[in-house]
C-alpha cells in the first residue's frame, strides 16, 4: 500500500483500547462520523486479544507486525500504555491522538479541543494529546468568552461522573447503588453504616448517594494531579501561560456527564448581554437554562447555564457547564482531531517530508 | 403555672412542625439531650392533628389556647406558618426559635449558629433565627479561619442534598432510583430519555444520576434566593457586612448531608499549620482527611478536610465542608439555640421585664 493510497478517503486506523469505555464510543464515531475510515484495526490489552466486536471487527495484538500502515491511531489505554506504544506507532508512520494523560504536557505535543484551538495541530510532531474530560468541557465557554473579555483567572469546582473513571466507574456505583437503596432511612440516620455495606476500591469511597471530594492522586500542595490538570491543560489549550486557577474536583453519583462550576474573572468588564451571544455562537456549545448532566449525557454537545455576573466583581462571570464525558470529554474530541488532521492535510501520509522520514 | 415554676429544669417547649422531617428529629433531640423539657407539645398542620407520635405525644392544633404558657417554641413549618404563628407565641410569653426563612435578616432577630455567635442572643426581641442549612454548614470553618485572619471574600460551590428540601425531596429522589437504575446503559447513552421516566416536581429536574444546579426561586440578578441566603446570612453571622460572596447552589443526589466547597480568601497571609489547628480547636467540628456527606449523615458533628492553601494566592484557603443538613442545619443548632437560651438565662419567663410585659 502506498502513502497516496492511505490518505482519506481510504484512510487505516488504528483503535489502542478498543474495549474500554472510551473505545468502544470511538469506535462507534468512527463508523457513524464523517471520517469514513477504510479499514479500523481494533487493539487492547492481551487478555481480550482475539475477542470479536460489535461489528464482526478482532481484537488484535500490539506488536511490530500488527503497527504497521496506519494513517491514523487513537489511544484510549491508559497513559503506561501511552508511553511504551505511541511512539512506535509513529514510528510505523501514523499520527497518534493519545486521550491519556502521558503526552499532554510535553511542549512538543499540541493538547487540542477541536473547537478551541485547532490550529495547534500545525505543530505536530507525530502525536497530539486529548485533554482531561473535565478541562475539556469547560474550555468551550471559557474560548468563547477568553475571546471577548480576556480571561485572567478562573475558579474550577467539578461534579464529575463514575464514568469518568471508565467502565469500571460506572460498574462500581451501580453495583452500590441496590444495597444502600433499600434502607433510605439508614440513609438518613447513620449513613457510615450504610456507605461500609458496599465495596469500593475504583472511587475513594463509597459513591452511591454520596459525593466524593477526592480523585487521583494528592500531592504535597494539597491538589490531586486531577486538579493540577485542570490547571495545566487550561493554561496550555487557551494559551494563557499565567491563567489562575483554584480548583477542586468531586466525584458525584452520576454515570456519565460531568459538570463544572466556574468563576471566571477577566481583564475587562463583562457585558452579561455580550457574554450570551458569544456562548451561543461558538461551535459545539448550546445554552440552556439549567443543564444538568444526565440530560446532555449521549449528546455531542456541551451545554451552558447558569450564566450570572458575580454579585461582588463585574469583571467576574459565573457558569455552570456540562458535557459527555465519554463524548465530548473524550472519545468525540479524539475522533475529531483526527477528521482534522485529515481535513489539513496534517497526517505523516499526506505530508511528503514525513513519507520519506518514515520510509 | 407562675413564671418562676417555667424556667428550667421545668421547661414547656413547643414544636411547630412536629411531623417534618426536621420536626421529628427536633423531638428526637429534645428528648435526648441535656434540655429536660418537662413538657413537650406537638403542633402541626389541621391534617396531623390527633395523630400520635413516636412516644405517644399526640400533635394539637395551634389555636389561641393551646399556644399559651410555653417557655421555647421551635419552628420547623415553614416561612408562612412562621409569620402567621410566631408573633403570636412571642405575645403568650414564648422566646421562638425559627428554623425558617421569614426573621432570619430582620434587624431585631439574632441570626445564630451556636459555636459562631451564640452572644448575639442576648439581644433578641421573642424571636431567635436558625440560618439556611448550607450556610449553616459553612459558617462553623469560616468563622473559625474569620477569627485568625479577617475573612474578605469568598466562593461558595455547594452540594446539598435532596433532605434539604425536607421529606418530599428525600421521597422524590427514592422514588426516581430504582426505574433509572433498572436500565444503566440508558444513563450513558440517553440521559434525556432516561430522566424522561420519573416524575419531579420537589427539585428542578430529576435528581437520580443526576446533579441539578438550580434550587429555589431564580431572581432577576441570575442568582436563586438560596443563593442570596448564602449570601446575606453569612454577613450577618459572620458581622461582616461587606463580605463578597459568590455563591452557587446545586443539588446532588444524596439524601441527607449537604457538602459546600469554599475558596475563602483573607484579610492576612494564611499559615497552612496555624488555620489547621484553629480549625481542629473549634467546637462542633472535626477535621477529616476527605469528607463525605454520607459518612456524617446521622452525626452531630461538621466535618472539614481538603484543607489546602490556593495554587495562586496566598492569602486564600479552600476547604470542603460537610454536615447533616437535618442535624446542624437544621434541628440540632435549633435545640443547641434553645438550650443556650436557657443557660444564658434568656427565656422571657426568667426575665423580670418580660414577664411583666407578657403578664
């Protein structure tokens, strides 16, 4: 196969971590989208190597035989796995989108929502980086009124959904959720009692009508590495290298779509009339009064509302933003960095001082 | 009955909203804790009346005659019971101590959490108020962090529970559980559908799987009149009247324990080691490494942890907070209010004046 032959509309791509939560809605977009993939080859961890997919499509192994001829390969695996293949498939010739943690803030890696900034993908060197779910729903409003007023900082305080700790987030809740159910009083009256009858080890502690202040890692500052991404990846995406930011992440009962509480404090006064129209305007965005998670959770769009000027500051705008964490959050974004890497002509196989790098 | 047989430890107490679910646990608490009211008389709505209570009080009607000779009336029924009914057992001889919104910012009416600001009592005119449940939460930390380093402003991100919309909305959210978790892939893949299967009318939206950042009535300025209780009452407990608040109030769906994220920031640089210790030395509060509303539903005390100084100015701190809103934010701090009444010799059957002026 030539390079010509690969460029879309015949297009090979490679699925790391087709079985996992986020893979199997990539690969759902992937069929459903405009990408018109000629040929997707799905890849997880060895023990689901041989399993057959919706679709007829097999689970194959990672190795150097099986890396090789991609345009294109999507990584939702983990940022262990990250780090040890994406490179090697670069290697093979393919631009990698990694959704895991592993690449994101290395300065030679663009960290992309495709609505916000996409013209960082120019500068790719073979792999771009799908920002964290929760940073991701909340830089749609936060561009579109960066744009307008110039944004200097930004408190950041989450409800972010078992799913996105994967499928194995989800499972954990809903298998709490039964047990505690059928003693609402207990509920009420001694709810340690009822948190100590269920398991938890994906969530930090029982999840089932509980929120949880507390994902990730804690580091000596206090802050998770959760909330420290909330930080780093908005400077980075937004291009703001001094933004602010004092966040907090919290885990809720909610399966999948997360929510973001933001204060957000700019250089310039804010016009709350102004403020409406540039949120409506901006692509993949809709206003809506009161969005709640599990209203926009299968949705492609983020939502935003709440929208209010501070009742201290004028220079502060308040917003309540949520967003598929599987969708938008993760697998969409990743699916449409690559329709954009294709639409600019950016994969190694169009460009032809990559074509001979590779070769 | 003279007026020196009426103070403690022969003290007639009544409970206006007996059968709530902040009403019952009020008798739970005055029957439990070191107040030893002599008599204790049940008021609720005409349909209770008659009904017999746990313990075999039977609940009255309120009526010109039946709301004399009472030392301490507590009020749990609501803003409009309140007005109706307050005055008038203030007018028979009562000192009331109201757990509603009607007094709570009048100029005469103390505004009290008991470890915050129980001298403000001293100043009360018949009528006490008990504070918003979430503000409540709140205020025990703040104060304790206001008297180390002058609170300034703060941020005020909350997770209340669906009890802080009393019994209907912890029957509301029960009801709404098991249809939706009876079909877990809808949650994820059709949130809308699924939130479309349960009825709601106590909160905004469905609250199961779900997180509904709208409660109360939503005002011309953007913000709720929850909102601005966080706002207002805050100032008031605090004595601060300028404080800014940016307050958002969202609820999750847990049925007892309400959780506020606070991003407070002060007057003075905050010392890490010394605001811990201020905060581990308050009364009626513990520290804890990681708070969750469930694992203190059902107990006395407010817990505070997530305790870190800002990413990007020193002189704020964030912490997490949570209480039981039925407990300290509501009937525990409201019988805590009547029992300092009584230590503090402030019942007006104990004042010489009083018990002229009600003669």
């Amino acid at each position: 196969m030539s390079a010509s032959d690969r460029i879309a509309p015949t297009l090979r791509v490679a699925l790391v971590g087709a079985t996992g939560a986020v893979g199997t809605v990539m690969l759902r977009l992937l069929r459903s989208r405009a990408l018109s993939a000629s040929e997707i080859v799905p890849f997880a961890s060895p023990r689901s190597v041989g399993r057959e997919l919706d679709g007829g499509l097999v689970v194959q192994p990672l190795d150097d035989e099986t890396i090789q001829g991609f345009d294109v390969a999507l990584f939702s695996a983990g940022a262990t796995r990250s780090r040890e293949w994406a490179r090697r498939f670069v290697d093979a010739g393919a631009v990698v989108v990694d959704n895991s943690s592993a690449f994101r803030m290395a300065d030679e890696v663009p960290l992309v929502v495709s609505e916000v900034n996409p013209e960082a993908l120019g500068s790719h060197g073979g792999i771009v980086a799908n920002p964290n779910c929760t940073t991701m729903v909340a830089m749609l409003p936060l561009k579109a009124l960066h744009d307008e007023f110039a944004l200097v900082s930004m408190v950041a305080t989450s409800y972010q959904a078992a799913g996105g700790a994967g499928q194995s987030g989800i499972d954990e809740l809903a298998a709490q959720v039964g047990p505690l159910a059928a003693d609402v009083q207990q509920l009420c009256d001694d709810g340690a009692a009822a948190a100590a009858k269920v398991e938890h080890s994906v969530h930090h502690a029982t999840l089932a009508f509980n929120v949880v202040p507390l994902l990730g890692a804690l580091g000596e500052d206090g802050h998770t590495d959760e909330e420290r991404k909330l930080r780093d990846e908005s400077r980075k995406i937004l291009g703001i290298p001094d933004l602010a930011v004092s966040p907090l992440c919290v885990r809720v009962p909610v399966m999948v779509g997360h929510g973001v509480a933001v204060r957000a404090t700019f250089a310039r006064e804010v016009d709350l009339a102004r403020a409406l129209e540039v949120l409506a305007a901006f692509p993949g965005m809709v206003l809506d009064d009161v969005p709640t998670p599990l209203q926009y959770a299968g949705r492609d769009e983020v939502a935003v509302g709440r929208v209010r000027r501070d009742l201290a500051d004028p220079r502060t705008l308040n917003f309540f933003v949520v967003g598929d964490n599987l969708l938008k959050g993760a697998a969409l974004n990743t699916v449409q960095l690559a329709e954009a890497l294709v639409q600019r002509g950016l994969l190694r196989s169009s460009r032809p001082a990559d074509r001979a790098s590779a070769a």
